[in-house]
C-alpha cells in the first residue's frame, strides 16, 4: 500500500503521523511511503531521516493527497484538506466529529474511509489510541494551569504548591481516567491540594490506593462540582465520552461565582469541552477570560511538547496502521473488532452512532456497508 503523510497545517501543531521509525517498519513490512516536505523538521525529524527509512519526500500536501491510498495525520483535516480526499481514500487520524459538523459534512461528501485514532479499543474497552495524547494533556494540564496562575498570566497569583507557611493551591480534577490521573499526578508532586472526582467508586479506590492519602478522591455530583469548584484555585475538566460531545459540567453559573483569578484548564474541548464557557483556543492565544476565571482551552494540547507526542502517537499506532496497510481497510477493519470500532465514516455514511446522534446523521452499522 502507497502511505502518505501531510505536514499539519492547523495552528501551531508541529507534530505528524509517523516518526522516521514509524515509515521504515511500513517499508519493511513491503509498503511505500511518501512524506510532504519539511513535516517533521521542526521537531527534529529531518527530510534526510526519512529518506534514510526508504521514504520518498514530496513537494506539497496535494501530492500526498493524490498518490497516497492510505493518509496518516495526526490532527482532524481542515476544510482544505477534506476536499482533497476522494472515494475509497483511507484516512487515518484524530476526528473528533461529533462536536465538529462541517468536518463531519465535508468527510462524508467525500466518501473515503475515515478511522478516528480516538474511538479505537482495546480488549478492556480502553482507548489505546487516545491514551497516550490523553497522558500528554493530562500531564501538560498542570503546567500549563500553573503557569496561567502566575499574576502576569492574568491569575490570581498563586504558586501551585505553596510554601512553608502558605498554604498551597488547591485543584479540582473532573474525571479520573487516563487524563485526569496523569494530571493529578504532577499536580500531587508539585504539592498541590488535589481533589478528584469521579463517578466510578472502583476507580475511586484505585486511585486512593495508587496514591496512598495525597489525592482526595470524591464521587462526582452535581453538588460535589459546584462546592469544590467554588474553593479550587484551579479546575481540569477531564472528562471523556468515547466519540461522543462532551458533558458540560461546570456551569456559566459556578465559573460566574468562581475566584477571580481562578483557572479552569478543559482538556475535553475537543469533543467540545465540558464548561459551558469554553470556546477552543490554540497555543498562540491560550486563553481567554470569562467572570475572572483565566480559560485555557487550548485545541491541541499535546502539540505544545510535539516531539514528545509525536513519538508517544506512533508507538501506539503503528501497529493499527500495519494491520490496515497489510490487509486492506475492509479486511482488516472486519478482522479486528477493536479497530472496527474506529471507523466512523465510511463511502458516504456515518458509520459511528455517537456521532450520529449528536449530529442528526442516520447511524449505518459499519458491517453492513465493509
């Protein structure tokens, strides 16, 4: 199979669909790979490592679009690039259509198979795809929501962790899957005091055990989030419905009634985000403020630490895209009940039912159109 990988256009991401080693297991593995120009050169991935894996290096992103039968992103394609998409392409990317009608619009226009990284599963009916971008964010959540807290951010002016004799921040975390542990995490050793609440009471335990006393672990209600959010210095929305738009848990209301100075960080605004007031930024123009309350609702968290992420991504989706390389889409979507499970547009249809729900689409079970 012809493989191609486009350089990212959406603001200030420098990441990319496979790393140097990523293209020489596909070429290995007998298939061809073509790479626009310069993709990974910002982050340390030159033209000349990907030459050395047996790619081929393109001019523009329209080769890449033109030859490629399967194309590997990491991002959901902008408007210019859905366009470049035709009948039978594979496309093999982050999506997160629910929230985003004109993609989802755009992609079913163009009949192409359309794989979104973030409803594969695993086994355990994890999201292996998505969890190590969620680790990144979760992680990044904290550094990011501690700097905004600094006064010349526009915060309130407090240090995460305190010092002896000052008490340190305190920071609700709404969620305690892979993005909120991770962020709870660094907020715990930066000695913050860290709420996190959940509506799992076997998660609870497993996260009051994994962090023995340093966590406060709360079950989640609607009473819960208001009167912690009221006291939190800052707040990490980190909730996740696989494929589907986010909950909106935090209130116009409760960001209204919040301390001035406060920082609301909405790791789910991909999927739409999950405060009422958040509105997608991106890593030029950070944040905004609403009430007092410094938002941060950058799009493309990960992006920020690229290099990183770009590796972090591979690694888990290299295998997937030998399988689809190997097999053929319908082959190995059919194969693999995981991987069919990504699929959510397909020759026309929305092959996803979260995201045809939210979006008014007919939901098409994906065996019967493979």
């Amino acid at each position: 199979m012809l493989v191609g990988v486009p350089k990212e256009i959406k603001n200030h991401e420098y990441r990319v669909g496979l790393t140097p080693a990523g293209v020489r297991e596909l070429v290995d593995a007998g298939h061809q790979v073509i790479v626009e120009t310069l993709c990974g050169d910002s982050i340390g991935f030159s033209d000349d490592m990907y030459v050395s894996a047996g790619a081929e290096i393109v001019s523009a992103a329209k080769e890449v679009f033109d030859r490629a039968e399967m194309i590997v992103k990491v991002k959901e394609p902008q408007p210019v690039e859905c366009k470049m998409l035709r009948a039978g392409q594979i496309l093999f990317t982050y999506l997160h259509l629910a929230p985003d009608p004109q993609q989802t619009e755009l992609l079913v226009a163009s009949k192409a198979t359309c794989i979104a990284y973030e409803t594969v599963v695993d086994n355990n009916g994890g999201l292996p795809l998505l969890a190590p971008m969620s680790e990144v964010a979760g992680r990044m959540s904290i550094q990011a929501g501690a700097h905004h807290l600094e006064k010349a951010q526009g915060g309130l002016g407090t240090l995460l962790g305190g010092v002896p004799g000052v008490a340190p921040a305190k920071v609700l975390i709404i969620g305690g899957g892979v993005v909120g542990t991770q962020a709870a995490r660094i907020a715990v050793g930066m000695g913050a005091n860290v709420t996190i609440l959940d509506r799992s009471l076997p998660r609870l335990r497993q996260l009051d055990a994994e962090f023995g006393g340093t966590l406060n672990c709360v079950y989640s209600t609607t009473e819960a989030v208001e009167s912690y959010a009221l006291e939190s210095d800052m707040v990490v929305g980190a909730v996740l419905i696989p494929g589907a738009a986010a909950p909106k848990l935090l209130t116009r209301d409760i960001i209204s009634r919040m301390k001035k100075g406060a920082v609301v960080v909405d790791v789910a605004i991909d999927q739409g985000g999950c405060f009422e007031t958040s509105k997608p930024t991106t890593h030029e123009n950070p944040t905004y403020v609403v009430d007092g309350v410094v938002h941060y609702c950058v799009a493309n968290m990960p992006g920020g630490v690229a290099r990183t992420s770009t590796m972090a991504l591979t690694n888990a989706t290299l295998p997937f895209a030998l399988q689809i390389a190997n097999k053929g889409a319908a082959k190995a979507l059919l194969d693999d009940a995981n991987l069919l499970e990504g699929l959510n547009v397909h020759d026309g249809k929305v092959t996803y039912k979260a995201v045809a729900d939210a979006l008014g689409y007919e939901f098409v079970d994906p065996k019967s159109v493979l």
